[in-house]
C-alpha cells in the first residue's frame, strides 16, 4: 500500500525519520510546525510544501506525530475532525502506547537512538531498531516502510510498552547519572573537567563498544570483579567511605555483576568472598 505522508514536527527527531523515508522512495505530501522556519527547512528537505495543520491532516494519508509526548495526544484531538478515518496514524514515543490515538491504523514506533541534532543522509536508520506497538494492520502497512530505511523491528504489546521504556532509560538517560557519579569523583581528586570527561567518556566508550563488538554484554566486563580481586573491590568501597551514594551504588551494581563474573570463568569461593563485603 502507497501513502501520502505527512510530517507534523520538524525537529532533530522528525527530520530524521523524515528524511530516512523519503530517500527510501516514500512521498511526503506536506510539512507542519509551529516554527515556520523549521518547517520550511523540512519542506525543502522533503521537497514538499508547508501546510497549516487541518490543511496536512485532510491531505495526507499517513501522518507522522513527531511532537513532544506531551503535545501528541491534544494535537491529534485537534486535527480528528480532519484526519480520514483510514488514515495511518504514527508516533515515535517511548512512553506512550498507540492508544493515544484512534481507529483501525495507529501505531507507536520508538527508535532506540538519541536525536540530539537531525541525523540526515542514506543510512542513518540502518540496524537501528524501531519498537512497534500497535494494531496488526497498521503494523503490517508500517513495518515494511520502516524496513526498507534499513531499520529492524521488532513487536511489543501495548501492556509492555512502560517496562521497555525503563530499559532504554536504563540504556541512555541514566548511563550519564552514573558518569556523572564518575564525573564527581574526578572533581573531588581535583581533576579538570577536561581531564574528567577525557578519562570518563574513554572509558566509557571503549567498553560500550566492547560489547557491540562481541555481541555479548558479558565480554564487555573487565577490572576487578572479572578477576576475582576482593582486595581491590575493598579498597574502591573504603576509598568512598564519604560518598554514600556512590558506594551504595557500587555495592548495588557489583552485586548485579557477580553473575557475569561467574559465566567467565570466576571461582565461586572468590566469589562468595567479595559478595559478602557487597551486601
């Protein structure tokens, strides 16, 4: 099935997907944003013309919400009374569901990438994974679209859709509370933040890549646990005796490692050793 699709946000995250999209032969009919000069740069990329709101809504036949979270659901009731009953409903947040909308074609499709600036050219959705939640049609109609960017999909429900949100929380938003831990240490030994944010994001780079590389989160631990080095584990935890949340953390984190220490090979005397210093 060929659609007319419509663009309502172009920003860093609309432009994106946009963009994937068209270069994959799809037809954008037109572009709407409350900036007009963000929407006329989205018109120009998609070689589309700017519309007002209802004007996009009667035109188009898939629409593709890339708005906050918290401007989907009043815009969409904004527009019902323009939208075609068959029309294809899209948006691409983490935490709400499809329900957001209604009809028989609604369906939320949430990237597991960050948009911190428009990500624009050939490839850019290539392997990146889209969860879909949704109706069956409209994820038969839009799974294929999105395959065709060189994306992968894979299928939740609506019930699911809060706990994978977490996970990619846990991914990206709270991976920089942990370098920002990190980052605190560095002040307190004085450290610039050039030297902190070349040491941190080293090596927090080197071992995010580790476990692309290997396919396997397990081969990407290293450092004392992996070793079965107690003494070393005892003197981090003495060392933040006046940082409470950074031991409670370390203590917490170590915990949830000791099994992967145990897949590579660690000894399990060892390991009871420095769990019981971990509780």
């Amino acid at each position: 099935m060929e659609f007319r699709f419509g663009l309502y946000g172009a920003g860093s995250l609309g432009l994106s997907i946009a963009s994937a999209l068209h270069n994959a032969g799809e037809t954008f009919v037109g572009v709407s944003d409350t900036d007009p000069l963000a929407a006329r740069r989205g018109a120009d990329l998609l070689r589309c013309p700017v519309l007002s709101a209802p004007s996009l809504a009667s035109e188009a036949t898939a629409l593709l919400f890339a708005v906050p979270d918290d401007r989907i659901a009043s815009l969409y009731e904004e527009l019902r009374d323009f939208i075609n009953p068959k029309s294809l409903l899209v948006h691409f947040s983490g935490a709400l569901t499809s329900e957001v909308f209604r009809g028989p074609l609604r369906i939320s499709a949430h990237p597991a990438q960050t948009f911190p600036y428009p990500r624009l050219g050939k490839d850019v959705f290539k392997d990146v994974y889209f969860a879909l939640e949704g109706t069956k049609q409209a994820i038969a109609f839009f799974r294929p679209v999105l395959e065709r960017t060189g994306a992968r999909t894979f299928i939740i429900s609506q019930k699911e859709k809060p706990l994978y949100h977490a996970m990619c929380i846990f991914a990206s938003n709270l991976v920089v509370g942990l370098l920002k831990y990190s980052d605190d240490i560095g002040l307190s030994l004085g450290l610039s933040a050039e030297e902190r944010r070349g040491s941190i994001t080293r090596l927090a780079l080197e071992t995010v890549c580790n476990a692309a590389e290997s396919g396997s989160l397990e081969d990407a631990l290293s450092g004392p646990l992996v070793r079965g080095d107690k003494e070393t584990i005892l003197k981090n935890l003495e060392s933040l005796e006046d940082s409470p949340d950074q031991k409670k953390l370390y203590r917490l984190l170590s915990r949830r490692l000791l099994d992967v220490a145990r897949q590579r090979g660690v000894p399990e005397k060892k390991l009871k050793e420095i769990e019981e210093f971990l509780l």
